[in-house]
C-alpha cells in the first residue's frame, strides 16, 4: 500500500508540475511562486526528479564517450560560392565574455573565462551532448586582435552578414569592451556590426535577476543620455550596421526601462543633435512582444527559444546524473512553431537558433533543447528567409541567429569538435534558392562486401542498371587488396569507389549515407552481402527501373525492401534507449516488431530520423562495451519504423506497394 501511495504521489507531483512548467509565466514568476510554494509547505521534500533510473540495467548501459570525437555527420571546413544576390542579411548575436578582466576575476577567480564554464559541463542523461568542445578558433581569447579577424573571416565566408555583440553597460561601467574597441581600431575587419545593450542586471546565476547580483543597473534619463554619447562611437562607425542608411541599436529588455518611450526619445534627439542622424531601434523579444512602436521603438527581433513552450521530453530521458533537475524540451517544435509564425503588423526580424543547453552555467539543473541538428537548423533557417519572409522586400529583410558563440548556452555556430562546419555549412545552403520542382533521382548503391565472387555478380548485375551513378563498395582493410582487382575488372569501373573501412558495418552505412545526403542525392540501394547474399535478379535494369519510377511517383516512399529481412532481437530496455536517443515515441506494443530488411533501396530523406541523431561511432562499435552491439543492433532493427516516423511509409518488390503494411 506504502508504494502506491508513493506512486500516485508521484504521478500527481508530475501532473503539478507538469501543468506549472506550461504556464505563460516568466523565469522570475515562476521563482515566486516556486518560493511561497516550499514557504507555505516547508516541510514538504518534493520526490526525485524526471527521467529513468534504470539501475537494474547496469553500468554497461550508460555511454562512454569522448567530447572530442567526430559525430557521424561531421563536416570539415569546405570553400563555396554564396548566392550572386544574397536573399537576406543574417545577423548572428555575439557574445564578447572569452577573456579575463578584472570584475570576473573578482567574482570567479583570477583568470575566469567562459570557457571554464564550458569546459565543466558533464553529460545528465543518455545523449546529452556535454562538454561541447571548440574546434578551428580554439579556445580563443578575445584580447588577441586576430581572434576576431579569424572569426569575421569565417563568418562571411558562411554567409552572415553581421555581428550583433552584446553590449555591457552599468551607469557608466562597461564590462568586456576591450574586443568591441578592438574591432573599431581594427581597419582589416570589413564585417558590418551593431549593438545590443544587455540592459538587466549581472547576476551570479547568469539569468538576470534581481537576486545575488554583481553589479546592477540605475536607469534613468541621464543614465540614457550617457549611455547614447558612450556608444556613439559605435553609431558612427563606417561598419555600422543600417537599416533604410540608419545605424541600428538593439535593447535586450525595454520593460525594465522606467519609460522606454521617454529613452526612445532622448536617444533620437541627442544621436539629431550630434552628428549621427536618424537611428533604427529595436528590441528584443526574449521576454514581452508588445508593438515597437507603442515604446518608441521601430521594430522587434525574435530571441529563439525564448517565448515558445514545447513539450517536454524530460521524463523519457536515462539519467546519468539521478540528481538531475533540469528540463528538457523539443527542438524540433520549438524550430517548427516558431517558422509556422505569420508575421505581425509591425517590422519583425525573425529569429533562428541552432540549439540550446545551458548545462554548463546550471550544473545539473540546466535547459536542455533536444534533437536540434544542423539539417534541422538549416530547414528552419530556409523557411524564414524564402517563405516566411517571402513579401518583404529583400533590401529589408533581416534575420537574426541565436546565436554565434554562446557556447556555454549550447547556442553556437563555431566550429566543434563534434560536428565540424556542419551548423556553417547548413547557413550557407540556406541562403540558395531552395528547388521547388521535384529534382531528378540520383541514386547509389553501397555494397558491403569481402567476398570476391558475390561483389562480382552485384557488380555485373549493375552495370546493366544505368540508372545507378555511383557504386561504394565497403570492405574490411584486410580484403581491400583482393576486391580491388574485382572493382578494376567490372564494367563502367569509373563509378566506382572502394572503400575500405574497418569500422560496423552501420556505422560505415550511416557516415556514407551522411555524406551522400549533403551532396544532394536522392536514394540509396543497400546491399550487405557479408550477411545474406543477392539475387542479382533483383537488381536487373527492369527491376531498377520499376523501383526508381516508385520513388519518382510517390514522394512519401521512404523504403523498398528488397528481401523478406531478418528479425533482430533487442531487448526492451535498449529498444527504449534507443528511442529516447531517436526522439521516437515509446513502443508501446510488446509483440514482434517486423522483420529489418537487410538489402532495400531508401530515400535518404527518409533516413533523417537517425542522420540527424549524430550518433558517434564509438557509440555503436566499441567491441570493448558489451552494450554497444545490441545498442547499434536495436538501431538497425528500428529502420522501417524510423522511415514512417519520419513521415514516409515502406514498400517492398513482392506485394503492391498499396498493401505496404509499413504505411
């Protein structure tokens, strides 16, 4: 009886905060109402945190990860020509704090930087991607002048159009100037910038609150006026960023102004008065979205994740840390609602974000947005700039990225370790024109393979199928020499490329599959023959032909089986782990799952549910880790249900595709 009490206490504690956590409250509502809560129930202990503690399953279970090891879809830094005519200007939020000065040694510790924020971060749940590591900038300090040059230089070579630095002003104190005077002086930086002033108090919690708080602010019409003269250097700047030819100024928080309207006005007046002209203010939406123009100011910029509410995934996760009270939600909703938007009656500039997690300022009690992806952010950012934006006028149109290097905020566009210039790369393509009309079908096959007289026969049997344009053969390093005399041997030997790899043969599939995915092609035919051989029947020129027209004729067709496949026991437990790791739902039905075909053609497409998961490959072929095998093995049982998560449905050569039952 003491358990289900203690059941059903649970559950109603998860359903309270549940319904608190979607109220339309700020940060500092919910603190007070968090305060008067365990104030009037002192005595009352709150059960354990969301999430699974699955200790029966064992240590065996819980990942062993390097933060430095490239992720399948990693992407290394790659030249290429932006659109002739940009179709909008990108603006991506900076953060000036990679460096010492003297108020951060006092407060942390001589030598305080972001990056120890950064560095400290460790993983709280299965796939919870911690520590996020630097790559090509290193971990920079902003006191070297070249740091900022290299980072304006990879910026345009992507596709952004402009810094927007945060702006640290205290009634006539400045924090982490000395980079932004840096870059005034700096003559080789062509880059157009503006400033956003982070006008909230500076807090031991990195949140901007009125409690424990370092040093605060004292706004007041001569607190305007000599912030307006401060940074008028900054206005006046060649690099200004304009908007109709008027520099433009960002306020982080209008609302904590005593008038924002009286502020509008004396900036005006003083910025008439002296020289610079007309100026272009707005402010930022990160926590009221009321019309510009009723506080004075011209237009609003979207501030992604905040104000939007997703739902949260924090009860599904495997926790490493059982102590973990963080919260985890969406991404991908958050990405979808938010480019689903119409636009106001007032200038809006739309706001993108590549991800969020600020674990490393909130130890064990960060906000975790889960499944962002470079694809993902990519899509997000496509749509805003070609559909969302689609009648304003491109002269005019502004979208601001949340953000450039807010690393310990898991907001970055920087190179990492992880995945290289993929969030870069997903920028650049953003800004080309995407292509409306369904693009012919580029298929290829990849054959996993050490055997000679089997590749053979798949060989031959595709050289008569010319709709194929490029053959991968994936063979052990060992069995490279032999096999490459039967690539050299087959007809049209030009298209293809041996590739020997002694990593799992999923994994091998995955990274190909990636690479493929980016280059623009469409469908893949999947052979393993290591495992079941072929009939080369099944890949005659008819054959071939009938499935490639399926995939023309039905865009939602994910997947052909060409075989009956093979069932792939896992056991539950990893089943759901996986799934946690998938953002798929949990299996609710504890019958078969349907057999995983081993040869199938697939629309790539379809394969994003597990591409943009970004696996790393020690997760799924460590031989040292017992839980690898089975881990990677629910993974490639789950192909079919992956393709129908991802919204296409399955077919297979031997039933009308109208009967699929993976529809």
């Amino acid at each position: 009886m003491s358990t289900l009490k203690a059941r059903l206490r649970q559950a109603v504690f998860v359903a309270l905060r549940a319904g608190f956590r979607a109220l339309p409250l700020s940060d500092g509502q919910r603190d007070r109402l968090r305060a008067r809560f365990l104030r009037d129930h002192g005595n009352w202990v709150p059960p354990p945190p969301r999430g699974r503690l699955d200790a029966a399953a064992g240590a065996g279970h819980r990942p062993r990860v390097r933060a430095d090891e490239a992720a399948i879809g990693y992407v290394a830094h790659r030249q290429a020509a932006l659109p002739a005519a940009l179709p909008a200007t990108l603006v991506a939020f900076y953060l000036p704090q990679f460096h010492p000065f003297a108020e951060n040694d006092a407060w942390w510790g001589k030598g305080f930087t972001e990056w120890r924020n950064v560095t400290r971060a460790l993983p709280q749940f299965e796939g919870h991607i911690q520590p996020r590591l630097p790559a090509d900038l290193g971990f920079y300090d902003l006191r070297n002048p070249q740091v900022m040059r290299d980072q304006a230089q990879l910026a345009s070579e992507y596709g952004i159009g402009a810094f927007c630095f945060y702006y640290y002003w205290f009634s006539g104190t400045t924090l982490m100037e000395t980079p932004l005077r840096q870059w005034l002086a700096d003559d080789r930086i062509q880059m157009p910038f503006c400033l956003c002033w982070a006008n909230e108090n500076w807090a031991r919690r990195w949140d901007g609150r009125d409690e424990d708080i370092l040093i605060g602010q004292q706004h007041s019409a001569e607190d305007d006026l000599a912030f307006i003269a401060h940074v008028a250097d900054y206005l006046r700047d060649r690099r200004a960023l304009k908007v109709d030819g008027k520099p433009m100024l960002l306020v982080y928080r209008p609302h904590l102004l005593p008038d924002a309207r009286a502020t509008a006005t004396r900036w005006r007046q003083w910025c008439r008065d002296n020289g610079i002209g007309e100026i272009h203010l707005a402010y930022v939406q990160g926590f009221e979205r009321p019309d510009p123009r009723e506080i004075g100011f011209d237009a609003a910029v979207e501030f992604p994740p905040n104000m939007s509410n997703p739902r949260s995934l924090t009860a599904g996760q495997y926790l490493l840390n059982p102590d973990f009270e963080g919260d985890v939600r969406d991404w991908r909703e958050l990405a979808a609602e938010i480019a689903a938007r119409p636009l106001p009656p007032y200038t809006l500039y739309p706001g993108v974000n590549p991800g969020w997690d600020n674990e490393a300022r909130r130890s064990g009690r960060g906000r975790v947005y889960l499944h962002a992806s470079p694809r993902g952010y990519g899509d997000w950012l496509s749509t805003t700039i070609h559909q969302r934006l689609a009648a304003v006028p491109t002269d005019q149109r502004l979208v601001f990225i949340n953000a450039w290097n807010e690393w310990a905020e898991g907001a970055v566009l920087e190179p990492d370790a992880r995945l290289g210039h993929a969030y870069l790369e997903a920028t650049r393509n953003a800004l080309h024109v995407p292509v409306v009309a369904s693009p012919p079908l580029r298929a290829c096959a990849v054959i996993q393979s050490s055997q000679v007289q089997p590749l053979a026969a798949v060989l031959d049997a595709l050289d008569h199928a010319p709709h194929i344009q490029q053959v991968l053969v994936v063979t052990p390093t060992a069995a490279a020499t032999r096999l490459a005399a039967v690539v050299a041997a087959a007809g049209a030997s030009e298209r293809i490329e041996l590739v020997a790899s002694d990593a799992a043969p999923w994994v091998t599939f995955l990274q190909i599959a990636d690479r493929l995915l980016r280059q623009g092609d469409t469908c893949v035919l999947r052979l393993q023959l290591d495992v079941q051989p072929v009939n080369p029947a099944a890949l005659s020129n008819a054959v071939s032909t009938q499935v490639l027209d399926a995939f023309n004729g039905d865009a939602q067709l994910g997947l052909w089986a060409v075989d009956a496949g093979k069932a792939i026991a896992t056991a539950p437990a990893t089943d759901q782990r996986a799934r946690a790791r998938l953002g798929m739902p949990v299996r609710t039905s504890p019958g078969p799952r349907q057999a995983s075909p081993l040869h199938y053609w697939v629309r790539l497409a379809a394969l994003r549910t597990v591409l943009d998961a970004h696996f790393l490959p020690s997760e799924l072929q460590d031989s040292s880790r017992e839980a690898a095998r089975p881990f990677a093995d629910a993974l490639e049982s789950m192909v079919a249900e992956m393709i129908v998560h991802a919204g296409f449905h399955c077919a297979n050569d031997s039933a009308p595709q109208g009967d699929d039952p993976g529809r």
